[in-house]
C-alpha cells in the first residue's frame, strides 16, 4: 500500500508484531497494519480510527478495508479502479480540494461490481469468518458501510477535522455532545475523577441566541441528568473580560464552550477568534472544548475547526444535505483532539442508539456531492435579496452579515474558508483586499480593523459594492406602523408569509428551495417570551432561507407579498 509508506510510514510500524487476519491471526484491541503485506488494516472494531486514517491518509476507505472478501484479491494488487496522483508521483502530497473531495471522498467505485455509486448496504448484522473476525462489521448500529462514507465525505469537506461521526438528527448529536460533559474520562468524557469525587456539575456555557431545538435541550433536558448545568452569555456583548469570567475556572475538563455562528435567527456573528484565544491560553488540562455549531454556513463558508474550536456540530437535514429531506446530524472533531473525543462520543452513540439509517447516509452523501455549487448559489441569491430589502422602506431591519453594511461584516470576511475564498475570487472579488479590510494580515488574525484601508478602493467597491455571498439566510424585521401594538405586527407578518408564492411557509433551512417562517412562534417558539424580546425575536421577525431559485422571480415573491401585507 504505497500510499500509507509514502505519507505516514509510523502508521504501519506501530505494532508490527500482528499479522492480520488475511494472513493468519486477527488482532483484537486497535488498528494496526498487517506486517506481512503491509496492505490490510487490522481493525475489530474501530469504525472510527479506520476512518481517521483514510482522512489523514487523503486515500479512499476502501484501500484499508476492501469491501469484498479480501480473499478474492491477489495480496500484492490493490482494489482501486482509478489510478491516484500517488500512483503517477509516488512523492506527491497533492490533496483534492473542497468540491472533489464533496464529489469522490467517501465514493470510490465498489470493487465488487464496478458500480460508481456505493450500494446501500441494508444488513443489520454481517457474517463472521471465525469469532471476531470480520470486515470491519457486526451490527450495524456500530458501523454501517453507508455510514463510514457518509462520515469519510463530510470529514474532508469540514478542513481542520480528523473523524465525523453522524447521527439520527442534528439533535441527537447535541445530546451527545452534552452528555459528554457528564461522562467519565474513562469513558472517554469530559469529567475527571476528581470531578466525580468533588460532586460537582458539569457546565457548559452557551451563546445566547440559539437554535430553539439545542436551548430547548440545553435547558430543559440536559439539567434533569443531576449533573450538568448550562448558563447563556451574550457572547457579541460582554467583551474579553466578560468571557473570562463566565467560564469557570475551578472545574477540570468538564466544561463546554457552545457557540452558534451566526446565531439563529438574529445572524449575529460571535467574536470567535477572541473567544478561541481565551480558550486557548487556559492550560489544557483545565481547557473547556469549544464546540461550533456550523449548520448555518456548512463547511462551505466556514471552517471553525481551521479557527480554533474542537468539535463542528451539524444538523445535515439542513444545507449538506441541501434538498430537504433528510434528518441528520453529525459532530465533527479537530484533528489532534480526535482520540478523547471520538471515544466518548460514540461510546454514547453506541449506547443511545442515536444513529442515521443506510438509506439517509446515501442521501445525504448525494446531497453533499453539489454542497459547493449550491452553498455559492444560495449566497449569491441572499446576497442580492439582502442588498434588495435594506433599500426597502417597509423594512425595518435586514440582518446577512454578509452586507458591508452589517456590524458583522468583517467578521463574515474573516469567517470565510478557504474554498469560499477561492471561488469569490474568480468571481471577482478583490479577496485579498476584503481580508486586509477584516484585519487579517498575512494570516494573522487582528481583533481591531485597520484604521486605514490601504487598497484600491474604488475598484474593490465596484466589484464587491454590496458585500459578500455568506450563506442563504436572512432575517428581516418588518416594520409595522404601530410597533407597539404585537398584534399588529403579526397581522402584518402573517398576511406576508401566506402571500408568499415561491417561498414556502415552513420551518427549516438550506434546502434547495426557498422557506420563510416567523421564529417568534415557529423555531424559537420553545424559548421564554421575556428572552424571546430581549434578543430581538418579536412578531414582526421573518426568517428566510432563501434557495437556488432565479434570484428574480425570489425578489419578485417577495415584492408582490409586501405589496399585499402593507396594502
Ligand atoms: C436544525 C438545527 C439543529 C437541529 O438539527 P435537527 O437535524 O433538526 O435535529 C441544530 N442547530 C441548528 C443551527 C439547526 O438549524
């Protein structure tokens, strides 16, 4: 296996005392290479260290397991159908880029058959050669072939990560993450020995503007376990000092730092690189994870791994699996910190039995093969739409932290990944100077915007007059005539949501077409009505996600339904 010497030659050596199983005696606890053929991983279990080495690797899963019985395959020849960049240039360490990894990372053609898409693999249980010797598969609420995929493709896309490990639902991933706040290290959680002995509860602190579903969970759910707490902090608001003192610093690693960005549905941008620095300067043992839930942007627009946080959250009901019919999530973890985590978290899967079907797997990795063409296209709609309605005077507030006008705009600039970059920038933005305007200079992050922008503004102004595309959500607060009066406010949004034509009144996000809904009863109906209006969540608030549609027809939608609502 020529790609494993060539790239990482102690993954082979690790233990180089057990042959594996298609050369005699199976190993039984962690991964390893056969030291006979070199080719064959040794794995009992661990779906998830196999996958961690096709990441790092950059390889395809199935040249560490083959899907078939190995036993059909000369040793020495290897089950690949298309030749790779380390097949032509054996010292290349050329890695694909984001829109090839969507299209190929977890979808090599099956060996068996030839077929370009992977079979949906239905078993619930897989036949063993002798006790505990398999493929890699036993039952498949441990590991499901479909799964890995799913989990090999979206651990490429997501820049920074060593493992995904999908779930039932974005939800289910939340519980898991916060149930790790109370499991024992041993387990491979967050609370230490020491923790456990002292009684004390674990915490996580949580932005406070959220997506109702995790608040919901966070405060209502995670507290009846005894031994989990959970505060909120406006995160934009308090500033340096105000981070540093809500995290606690008496607690050992139990703590989890939770962040939306942007928030749901106010779009507010979080001071991410502040609060990954203050994270960061806590000595690591005392370190709180810093979880991201990046459902908003996708891994298209950002990479909060890349930015100092530990775990990506995911609901992939939403823009990776894009068309609106798939509920799923996944936690994604930081390479380096992949080992304690991944243990625990699907040690709790495992356990809890949250786990997507084979079908949804496949999906979702189908939906995610044209995550990138429809993340810009959403982008550019909302960009436009956005641009659109903060000229609209029966708009009272239009929040896409992508318009230059948005307070969060240079932190949008400096949220961007790099393959968002890349593509503004053959569409003709001036990125380098949009990243001097963010104050982001020669890859170090500035906390304060230069005073003086050096570039040519005039050119850069023309092409990027508006802002930047940054995902396809937009929230409008409408402006009633009597803002005082709730019910006239939602007389108003109700008459503009159901006159929509194109943009469906529903719940959800980033899927192909367009959705519009009133967080106010709808999303974030579940979060107290007092707080509700303290973040700005009132009856005149309209969410949009906005689709893939000609952004024309959209802008007329939404012209034609403001005509009726304020007629
Ligand atoms: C939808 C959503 C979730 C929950 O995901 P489900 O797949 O619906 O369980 C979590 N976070 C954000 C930001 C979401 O939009």
């Amino acid at each position: 296996m020529e790609i494993l010497r060539d790239t990482r030659p102690t993954l082979e050596i690790r233990n180089p005392s057990k042959p594996c199983a298609r050369n005699g005696v199976h190993a039984a606890s962690k991964i390893d290479f056969c030291s006979l053929c070199k080719q064959h991983a040794i794995f009992p279990h661990a779906s998830g260290t196999i996958i961690n080495l096709a990441t790092v690797l950059g390889c395809s899963l199935q040249y560490i397991y083959p899907r078939v019985d190995p036993s059909t395959y000369p040793i020495h020849s290897e089950p690949r159908s298309r030749p790779s960049q380390q097949d032509i240039d054996s010292s290349s360490m050329h890695t694909d880029n984001f829109a090839t990894n969507a299209v190929h990372a977890g979808s090599a053609p099956d060996p068996s058959t030839g077929a370009v898409i992977p079979s949906i693999s239905l078993s619930t249980t897989y036949r063993q050669d002798s006790i505990g010797v398999h493929k890699g598969f036993e039952y498949s609420r441990s590991a499901n072939p479909n799964r890995n995929d799913f989990e090999t493709m979206l651990a490429s896309l997501e820049v920074g990560s060593e493992e995904a490990i999908a779930f039932s639902s974005g939800s289910a991933a939340t519980a898991a993450a916060a149930q790790w706040a109370c499991l024992s290290e041993e387990e491979g959680g967050g609370r230490t020995a020491e923790d456990i002995a002292d009684g004390g509860k674990s915490h996580i602190l949580c932005i406070n503007d959220m997506y109702g579903g995790t608040y919901r969970y966070l405060a209502r759910v995670a507290k009846t376990t005894g031994n989990l707490e959970a505060s909120f902090l406006d995160f934009d608001q308090v500033g340096e000092a105000g981070i540093r003192s809500a995290i606690r610093r008496n607690t050992k690693r139990k703590q989890i730092v939770w962040i939306e960005s942007p928030t749901n549905p106010m779009l507010i941008l979080p001071p991410l690189t502040l609060i990954s620095e203050i994270l960061h300067s806590i000595p690591e043992a005392h370190r709180p994870i810093l979880l991201v839930d990046n459902t908003f942007l996708s891994p298209y627009y950002s990479n909060p791994l890349t930015l100092g946080a530990d775990v990506a959250l995911h609901s992939i009901s939403k823009y990776i699996n894009g068309h609106s019919d798939v509920i799923m999530g996944a936690l994604v973890i930081r390479k380096g910190s992949a080992q304690r985590l991944s243990q625990g978290f699907r040690f709790l899967q495992n356990s809890s039995g949250g786990i997507p079907s084979p079908f949804d797997c496949y999906l979702a990795s189908r939906g995610a093969k044209t995550l990138p063409l429809r993340a810009l296209k959403h982008g550019l709609n909302a960009l436009q739409i956005s641009t659109a309605l903060s000229k609209d005077s029966r708009i009272a507030k239009v929040s896409y932290p992508g318009l230059k006008s948005s307070p969060y705009y240079e932190r949008a600039v400096g949220a961007l990944s790099r393959q968002a970059k890349k593509d503004l920038s053959k569409l003709g933005w001036d990125t380098r100077a949009l990243e001097a305007r963010a104050g982001i200079i020669n890859g170090t992050i500035k906390h304060h915007r230069p005073h003086h922008f050096s570039g040519n503004a005039t050119t850069v102004d023309a092409i990027t007059e508006q802002g930047i595309p940054f995902s396809g959500m937009i929230s409008i607060h409408l402006a009633s005539p009597d803002p005082s009066d709730p019910e006239v406010s939602h007389a108003i949004t109700d008459k503009f949501l159901t006159s929509l034509r194109l943009f469906s009144l529903a719940e959800s996000l980033g899927g192909v077409e367009s959705l519009a809904e009133a967080p106010w009863q709808m999303t974030h109906g579940s979060i107290p009505e007092a707080q509700r209006l303290a973040l700005g969540i009132d009856p005149s608030l309209v969410r949009l996600s906005v689709g893939i549609e000609d952004v024309d027809d959209l802008l007329q939608d939404i012209h034609q339904a403001l005509d009726v609502a304020f007629s």
